[in-house]
C-alpha cells in the first residue's frame, strides 16, 4: 500500500509539472486521462505540488507579507476559473517541532464560520423548510420552548432569520459587550454557574434591553450567528455540526472539517499550534477555574462559538466551499439558487448588508475570520480568482487583510502562465 501511495504521490506530481514543462502553446496533454488514472485513491496535496517555476512571484509575496506581519504560519489555496491551482503552506504549523505548514493542515477559521452557517440557513430557504421572514422568537417563531419564554422587550419577537443573517435584530455591544465573550459577567450578572453554556447566554440576551428595533441598524453580532446554529437544529432536528457535515461539506468532497476544541490538549490530528503575539495575550479561563491562560488555549469557549467562529478547516477546503456559492457554475454547480447567491451578495431588505459574507465590492466578495492565534481571509475576487489565506497567528501590528490581500493579488499579477490541471480533481 505504502508503494502504491508514493507512485500515485509521483504520477500526480508529474501532471503538475506537465503543465508546465515541455509542451508548446499548441500541444494539449491529455491531463483528465492522467489524473483520471493517477486518482484511484485520492492524496492530501503536499507543497510540492505547487512548487512550480510560475508560481514564484506568489511564494515571494506570501512571504513577503509573512515577514511584514511576523505570521508563524500560513496557507494559502488560490482557485482559477473554478479550478485549485495552487495551494501551499508556509513557515511552521507547530514552532517549537520545526513542524512546517502543508496544505492538508487543519486551522480554526474564526468568523469565515459564519459564511458556512449562512450558507446552511439558505440551502434550508432553498428547501422551502424556513423563511427569511420566519420570526425566530414567539408563539409563531422557530425557537418557542421555555427557554425562549423570559423576553422582556416586545421587539425581540419582531426578530426574523433574515436579520440575524445580515447583523440586523438589534442587539449592540455598547450594552454589556459581546455576550460570546463575557462568560464572568454572565456568571456574576445572573448568578449561573461556570461553564457557561449557550443556553445561559441566551438567557442573559434577550431578558435584557434590546437597543434597537429589528431591521433598522447593523451590529454585527456573534450571539446573532450562534443563534442561527439553534435555528438550524430546531428546524432539522439534528446537531448543528453533524447536518452541515451531512448535508453541505461530505456530499462536495469536504471531509476534514469539524468544530475546533478550546485548549491545547483538543487538537486534532494535522491542526496546527496557534500563536499570539499581541500585547494582551493572557486572559482568564472561561471555563472559572481562575486561571490566567494563554489566550488562543482557553480563553474562549470555541465550541459554543461553533456557527459563529469555531469551524476547523484546510485552505482547500474552504475553497471547495467558496465555489458551490461563487455565481459560477459552468464546472462546480452552485448549491443555491440564483437568487438566494444574489441576496447573500446584495442584502435583502432594509439595511443592504450581505448574509455571511463580511463585505462585498461589486465582483470582489470577502469574508474575513479572527480569534486569538487565528487570521483568515477568504476571497471571491475579480477575474474569475478566488483565493484564501489562514494564519495560526494573530500579528502584533499590522493589518492582516490589508497586507494579505495586497501580497496576493500582486502575486497574481506577475504570473505568466497557470497550469490548465485542477488539483480539485486528486486532493482528498
């Protein structure tokens, strides 16, 4: 088994680099024919498949802004008219072992989270088993048990899923801060013991003030989007996790992602160490323990955050995410409608912010995701590329997506010739 996987490993090295060497402008190698054969068993993509000749000026740049920004590690996946180019690593995914990135390794994502989960409610509208206009709260809403009963302002239950989509319902961190991150004052304010489960926070939510009526103000909220994974529960009647994984990622290929653990010892096989250097990189357990931990290892309670910020995830996966939502759908059919795809970019109603994505410019969409030890960029861009860059690293100074996006995008620019294989077609 062992011979057999390093001739496949080699084969499908030889295809990359058939791309480009050795075949005149007019020649076309038969690389479906190849691939089809080297592909009998699917590999984790290694950085030598992208260690091509053409692909320097990106390498250059990556590093570029790895140095600028002083990032551990990183990957980064870049997709070309629908197809996995380039995708590597780089610097280290575990320091202190000298353990150096390869695109098969896993990293929290942060609020890249919140595209998976937007794209989950809709494939639900697309179903026809929830409405952007279903109330969330009340007697007619989604979530109507007990739990959801002690709401003391009436504007809670003018609450529909399309607001908690584009960061609209009308909670706002002025109030008492982000209600996903505050796990000693929800101990302190409503006498709950530690750990703080979500049921807690949603209790502490909406038994309090709401500053402003449903539709009319964005502040963008993570409670809003980790409510949106109880929505999707109530409605499925299944685990949050396990209906995504079941119904969204394994039916398209994606079968490493999973919600990360909170501390050290719950790393999953391939997930990278997380490192971070900013001035406050210690903080109190959530957990009340009372202990002062390092930052990106039990300060926040990931998994809670799960449809919110907590999925773990490759560069390509989440560029085999990025493509069954990219408005192209002439070699990955898009799994929503057209126009649920249009009101994700474009907004629905009221205030015109987009539902999952964090910003959208005309053909450049983006979604960007931070926790501590955590920097992602996700990105629909311009000209038929889409790319990704993820980070186990949150920088001291600088500004990771400004700096991403512009060490990529000049990258691209200086390419003079792609090679015409999809690494889609041989990557697990």
């Amino acid at each position: 088994m062992q011979i057999r996987t390093r001739l496949i490993t080699v084969l499908c090295f030889l295809v990359v680099l058939l791309s480009f060497t050795g075949v005149d402008k007019g020649e076309q190698v038969n690389e479906e024919l190849l691939i089809a054969e080297a592909t009998a068993d699917r590999l984790s993509l290694t950085n030598e498949m992208s260690d091509l000749p053409a692909f320097q000026p990106i390498d250059s740049m990556v590093e570029r802004a790895m140095r600028s920004l002083r990032l551990t590690g990183a990957s980064v996946a870049l997709v070309k008219n629908e197809k996995l180019v380039y995708a590597k690593g780089f610097g280290y995914s575990d320091k202190e072992k000298k353990e150096k990135v390869e695109p098969y390794h896993l990293f929290r994502i942060g609020s890249v989270s919140k595209l998976i989960t937007a794209i989950a409610v809709l494939k639900l509208v697309d179903e026809g088993k929830i409405g952007l206009d279903d109330f969330v709260f009340g007697e007619e809403g989604i979530l109507n048990g007990k739990l959801y009963s002690n709401i003391s302002n009436k504007n809670v239950y003018r609450i529909k899923v399309k607001h908690l989509l584009n960061h609209t319902a009308g909670w706002s961190l002025i109030t008492y801060g982000d209600p996903m991150f505050i796990p000693h004052k929800i101990h302190k304010m409503d006498d709950v013991s530690y750990p703080i489960e979500f049921d807690d926070v949603i209790k502490f939510v909406i038994s309090r003030h709401l500053p402003y009526r449903p539709g009319t103000r964005f502040n963008y909220s993570n409670f809003g989007y980790s409510l949106l994974g109880r929505v999707i529960e109530e409605v499925t009647g299944d685990d949050y996790e396990d209906w995504v994984q079941d119904e969204i990622l394994e039916p398209n290929g994606i079968n490493k992602m999973r919600i990360a653990g909170s501390f050290e010892k719950d790393r999953v096989k391939n997930e990278v160490k997380y490192y971070d250097y900013s001035v406050d990189n210690e903080q109190l357990a959530f957990n009340g323990s009372g202990k002062k931990v390092y930052k990106p290892y039990g300060a926040d309670d990931i998994e809670m955050l799960g449809p919110a910020g907590g999925w773990l995830a490759t560069g390509v996966d989440l560029m085999r995410v990025l493509v069954l939502v990219d408005g192209y759908s002439k070699r990955h059919k898009d799994i929503l409608s057209a126009d649920l795809i249009d009101k994700m970019v474009n907004g629905v109603g009221g205030v015109q912010h987009p539902l999952g994505w964090r910003s959208v410019k005309g053909q450049h969409w983006w979604r960007t995701g931070t926790l501590s030890g955590t920097s992602a960029l996700l990105t629909r861009d311009i000209n038929g590329y889409s790319w990704v860059i993820i980070s186990n690293t949150t920088p001291r100074r600088g500004s990771f997506p400004g700096t991403s996006r512009w060490a990529i995008r000049e990258g691209i620019k200086m390419v003079k010739s792609w090679p015409t294989q999809d690494l889609f077609d041989i990557s697990d």
